[in-house]
C-alpha cells in the first residue's frame, strides 16, 4: 500500500499557523513540585538575586516560577523558530514493515537545522533574553557538541560573544562539530583546561581525564561570573530549558490530534533531561491532570545510570562545585563517566522536575549498553534513511524493543520517541561500531558509591 493510500502520512506538518505561541510550564500542574535549588554555603533556597549573579534575568523568572502554566513565546523567537518548525511528526512504516510488528511507531525529528539537534529552540531563547538584557555574551559548556553548536548560531545571529567549554573527549572525537562552532564565531576550549582555577583543579584530582558535562559548567560558570557583561546559560538540566524544548511536546501533541492518535508509549533519551522533558511535557500534564495515561520511559546510558542506580538527594550540579545545589537523581558530582560515544548523554545528575516526577512514580527509566544502542541506530538508518545521533539511539533502541514486545503479544501499541538530532558529526564512533573496536562499560558498585560518597550534607 503507498504511502498516500494510507490514512496517515510518512510525515505530519503542522501549518505555521498551528505552531505553538506559549512554552507550557509542567511545574505548575505537578502536585509534588521540584524542590528549590539551594545556596551552596548556606543551605538555604536561591533568591533571585543570587542566581542573577550566573543567569539572566527572565531566565531566572522562568527557572523559580512553579506557578505560571504558559509563558508567551516572544515574537522574535518565533521568527526565528519559523525558518526550522514546524518540525515532523514522522510515522515509521519502513520500521515497522521491517519489525513485522503491529505496533504503530512514530518519532518526532528534532534534527531539520544545522545545529542538528532540539538544542536550538532553547539557545535562541536563551541568547534572545541575554541581548535583551544588554549583554555582550554567553558562556556555556557542551558534550557531544550539539548544545555548542545551536549556543553558537543564536549568538551569531543576535550578534552576541559566545565562549564554548567543550568536554575534552568529544572535543577530539568530534573536532568537525567544534570547527562548524568555530564557523558561527564561537571560541571553543577542550574542558577540563588550564585556563581557569576550577579547570585546574580538576586536571589536577584527575589527571588525564577525558572530561565530562559537570567539568566543563564549573569551567563555563567561572568563566561567566569573572567577566563583566557576561552570563552563563546552560543547555539541559534547568528547568528553564525543560520549558522552552516543550515546543517539541506540544507540537507532537498538536499533531497527533489532528489525526486522532493517542501514544500508549513515549520514549526519550536522558542525559540532563531537556528533550525527554520537552517531548514528554503535554502528555504528563494530562497525566498528571487525570486526563488521559501514558507509559512514559526514559533512556540513559548504561555508563551513566542517573536514574537507575543513582540517588534522589541534594547535589551538585557541576564537578567543580561552584553551582548552586538541585534535588535530582545524581551519581555524585566528582562521578566521570566513562568516555562513551553519546556524549551528549554523559552527565552525572538529572533535571530536578523529571526526578520528582520518577520519585512520585509517573515515569520510569531503563539502561542501555552502547554497543547495542548503535546496532539499533544502524538498523533505523538502514530503514528509515535518517543517520541517528548516538544520544537518539537510546530511545530508537527501546522503542525497537517494545516494537518487539507487540510482535510477541500480538498488541497494537502506539509507540512514540524522540529523534533528537542527526549523527553525521558522530562518524568516528559508527567507525568504531563497524570495525568492532567499541566496548561497553558499565560502572562498578563501587565507583557510584564512591561518587555518591562526596554528596553535601544538606537538612530541610
């Protein structure tokens, strides 16, 4: 059967017109909400003056407020929205074709822009509040090179400095995602560097470290709080970016009712929790509300467990402890993840709305090993003819799972994931995959608890 004798399409556009015009806040329907982020010296809950010192000041609005449902998407940033999104609600026949399964698959892709990745609807977001404010830059960090790389086009666009502290391994896995940075007129430096005290620090605890997500903050928010006219901004983990990504849920959302589809499943990957957040966030407001149910699974890493071997309690959100403290599911800021190909995915903590939301039971998580993440991302590509990037995988390769699950039950199951970005920038890790050289590393008990031996001493 083609695909235009089909009730629904390979691809669902929504008209401009039907784009979304407000970010939806899921804090203000949580019955349980996050817990405050907390000074670091004296325990007690940050005041916006004080996280005014690291962000900017709207940003700071967007991350204390728990209240407000919608926050109205500025005309300029829909503007700039416009040249990318809507983007496609895909329906995946050739999967499913493949599978044999009689589940109905379906994957919102994030990937139709440069940068490659969702991490553009909050970079210009966040670039757009620090001009308003009269800034003359940003400073930010980056793991596999996405959140980089869409940081560095908003600044380019909005005329704005841009500094980049990259994580060392994917600054030399990945030295094309750092020079496309480098194109847009960012200044990239492999993190943990010389460059800053935090950053020496670090090399000096951990000599020849490979870096990770929570080395390059502490590095970024030095930076920031150093130089006059300059403010951090942060592409996953707050909940101010969980806002902004919620434009991918409420676009997905949008379309499935327009042809009447109700997921039973919805997958994403999780690192820091934004585009798992973003797509999930319509859906757990109606869940939350009572309105309707869904199965929501989360993704991460068997290298990085946050959610599944990790602890729900107060930690630090970067290695060199210069952030404030947040109440997440954390491994222990010190945890260096092993050197694994999903860059974008090697973060010790997770965004604090999504642990409370999997420490009252509205969500669940699951491990996956990296070997088998790729052997996934190559059969979708195979398929599907989208090259996936490893971050992505995670959730292509449980979505197959669960494919597989209604292949043996005989159920019909409307699955949806989050295809977060392309991987053309991930060459040299399909390398690795193909020539069989990629290894899986799980963590032992005894590395996680000694990074959740460094956790604060914190008493409400």
């Amino acid at each position: 059967m083609s695909a235009i004798e089909k009730k629904i399409p390979y691809k669902i556009y929504l008209e401009e017109s039907e784009m979304p015009k407000a970010w939806y806040n899921l804090r203000a329907d949580m019955k349980n909400k996050p817990s405050p982020l907390l000074n670091a010296e004296t325990k007690q809950p940050m005041t916006a003056e004080e996280l005014g010192v690291v962000f900017c000041e709207e940003l700071v609005k967007q991350e204390l407020d728990d209240v407000n449902a919608y926050y109205p998407i500025p005309q300029e940033i829909l503007d700039f929205y416009r040249m990318y999104r809507p983007a496609p609600l895909v329906r995946a026949y050739c999967l499913e074709e493949k599978l044999q399964t009689p589940a109905k698959i379906y994957y919102k892709f994030e990937g139709n822009n440069t940068s490659g990745s969702h991490k553009l609807n909050s970079a210009i977001a966040q670039a757009y509040y620090a001009k308003n404010q009269g800034l003359t830059g940003v400073t930010t960090e980056t793991g596999a090179g996405q959140w980089g790389t869409a940081l560095s086009m908003a600044c380019a666009y909005l005329g704005l400095d841009c500094k980049v502290y990259m994580v060392k391994v994917s600054y030399e896995q990945k030295p094309h995602r750092r020079e496309v940075m480098r194109t847009y007129g960012a200044s990239v430096t492999p993190s943990p560097s010389t460059e800053t005290e935090v950053g020496r620090k670090i090399l000096e605890a951990h000599p020849g470290t490979g870096g990770s997500l929570g080395c390059a903050i502490s590095e970024a928010v030095e930076k920031a709080t150093s130089m006059e006219g300059y403010r951090y901004v942060l592409g996953s983990v707050l909940n101010q970016v969980m806002l902004h990504q919620s434009i991918i849920g409420l676009e997905t959302k949008a379309a499935m009712d327009k042809y009447g589809i109700k997921p039973d499943i919805i997958i994403g990957c999780a690192g820091g929790g934004s585009n798992l957040g973003g797509l999930i966030a319509p859906f757990m407001g109606e869940k939350i509300r009572g309105e309707a149910d869904y199965r929501i699974i989360a993704v991460e890493p068997a290298s990085c467990p946050s959610f599944t071997r990790g602890k729900y309690a107060y930690d630090y959100c970067d290695t060199g402890m210069v952030c404030p403290l947040a109440k997440m599911y954390t491994l222990g800021s010190n945890f260096i993840p092993a050197p694994t190909h999903a860059g974008g995915l090697r973060y010790h903590g997770m965004n604090p709305t999504l642990s409370q939301l999997y420490a009252d039971g509205l969500m669940e998580a699951t491990t996956v090993a990296q070997t088998e993440v790729f052997a996934a991302a190559e059969q979708f590509a195979r398929v599907e003819g989208i090259l996936p990037a490893p971050e992505s995988s995670h959730a292509i390769k449980v979505a197959i799972d669960e494919a597989m699950k209604c292949k043996e039950t005989g159920e019909e199951k409307t699955i949806l994931f989050g295809l977060t970005g392309t991987g053309y920038f991930d060459m040299m890790s399909y390398e690795k995959f193909h020539n069989g050289v990629m290894t899986d590393y799980v963590p032992s008990d005894e590395e996680i608890a000694k990074g959740l031996a460094g956790l604060p001493a914190v008493e409400l």
